[in-house]
C-alpha cells in the first residue's frame, strides 16, 4: 500500500515539482538572454536605463532607484532614454542599464560604471570624512529606511488603498490581471524578504520609530545646507535624494510624508530644489 502511494502520487508529484523549479530556472535565463540580445546594438554612449513602467505618483515612479540613476545621469550630462518594457533583466534586478553592448545591474554597480565611462567627477572640496558621512546616510536609507515603502505600500491595508490608485493608473494601460492579485503575490513575497532582513520581526510601532528616527537622522545632517553637505552636490546625494523624494511625493498620507511635512521641511525643500534644477518643467504638478 505504501509503496503503492509512493509510485503513484508523492513521486510523480516530487518529479513535477522539480521539473517547473529547474524549467522555470531555464526559461528565465534564456529569457534574460534573449532581452540583453535585443539592447545588444544600442546609439553609441546612449545609455539606456530599463526602468519600472510609470505610475500616475507624482514624480512618475514608484522605484527610488529609477530617480538615483536618472539624476546621476542629469548632473553628469549623461544622455540616456527610459526603457519600460524590460525593467526586469541582467541578475533579474530592476533597474540596469544597456550601453555599447554591455549590461549592467544594481544601482551603485551602474554609477561606478557610468562614473569611470563617462569618466564624471563632482567639482567640491569635501573631505573624505564628509564624504564617509554622505555615504553613511546612503546606505541608511537603501538599506533600512527603504523597508518603509513596500511595507506601507503592500502590507498596510491603508497604505495600499492609496498606492494602488496611483498604481492602476499608468496612462492606457491596463493591467492584465486584477491589482488585488498583484498585491497577494508581492505581500506574500515581501513578507518574507522583510523577516529575512529583521526589520518585518518587528511590531509596526517599532518600525515606524525606526523609520521616522532614519528621517530625523537625514534632515538634522541636511540641516539649512542646500545638499547634503553643502552648497555642491555629491555623488551620494542621487541616492538620497531617490531614496527621500519617495517619503516627499511617492507616500501621500503616510506617516513618513506627515513627518516630513510636520517636522523636517527641509527635506522636503531639499527634494524640491533638486527637482527645479535638474528636471525644469517636466514635474509641473500640485500634490
């Protein structure tokens, strides 16, 4: 009887569960394959940045990475065109870029390879400890602060009601599936990404004070400087600034938006110069 079972239900089940892992596994690969083929032959030193489609948000996405390498690319007159089609590609990251044949993901991979091509370089005289500083807020915020959007976006039920207006709106198209299975699959993958990193163990009123603590944090640094160590710009202000125009306009009626409106304006004037200097008109909204 049990070897019965065995033969027939839990062996050809445990056969067609490995062959949809490793099957699945396959056709991912030729398919990153086949869309790295297809940005092979590109404008020469046109880079192109495979991004997340745009949201009607405010500052038009939803990813603080999309804005980290569009502003790296404005203030090095860095020519670039948006590509919204493959936002998934090279180590199925989002977003990466296409230049000259290569392929490049992770956003602080593709400014240090933007950086040497195009060899860029930031006209200040910080020292290395202000600049250590700078790095020290970056990394704060992509690595800790970065939890609070998926988590209000996909978890918290008000956060997501809000979010997915904004989602479901992305000029004429249309979502091929209902926005109610869209958000159980990233909850559900979400859910385990933030207990793996530590921070989703934690009650919602202990994240909040550690996000809201992370803002604090950025804007007492700021202070009344114009970026973030001063009246120049540095490399790592793309970051923060990707990373805070989130909280500024990407978070209407969060907790994080109400603090910076409340109790660290400087943020948000810090997003909005940077906004009027490097993108002119292109944001004309009220929000």
């Amino acid at each position: 009887m049990i070897s019965a079972i065995l033969y027939y239900c839990i062996i050809p089940l445990f056969v067609s569960w490995v062959g949809i892992r490793y099957g699945s596994q396959i056709y991912k690969k030729r398919e990153e394959k086949r869309i790295q083929d297809l940005y092979a032959k590109t404008p020469k030193d046109l880079v192109i940045l495979h991004c997340f489609p745009m949201t009607s948000l405010p500052l038009g996405t939803c990813i603080p990475w999309d804005l980290k390498i569009e502003l790296f690319c404005r203030m090095g007159k860095i020519k670039y065109q948006k590509d919204t089609n493959h936002p998934f590609g090279v180590k199925s990251k989002t977003p990466w870029i296409s230049i000259n044949g290569a392929h490049v993901s992770d956003s602080h991979l593709i400014l240090q390879f933007l950086k040497k091509k195009f060899d860029v370089n930031f006209p200040n005289n910080y020292t290395k400890e202000e600049l250590s500083t700078a790095r020290a807020v970056r990394v704060m915020l992509e690595e800790r602060w970065y939890w609070a959007m998926p988590l209000w976006r996909f978890i918290r039920p008000d956060g997501w009601t809000q979010f997915a207006k904004d989602f479901g709106r992305v000029g004429s198209f249309t979502w091929p599936i209902p926005l109610r299975l869209v958000r159980l699959y990233w909850k559900r993958i979400l859910s385990n990404e933030v207990n793996a990193h530590g921070i989703g163990r934690h009650s919602r009123e202990e994240r909040d004070a550690m996000f809201l603590g992370d803002l604090q944090t950025v804007s007492d640094i700021l202070g009344e400087k114009k970026y973030i160590l001063g009246n120049e710009p540095c490399e790592e202000d793309c970051a923060i600034f990707g990373q805070i125009a989130q909280a500024v306009w990407g978070l209407p009626d969060s907790p994080y938006s109400n603090f910076i409106n409340e109790k660290a304006s400087n943020l948000k004037a810090y997003c909005e110069r940077i906004r009027s200097q490097y993108w002119a008109d292109e944001w004309a909204f009220e929000y």
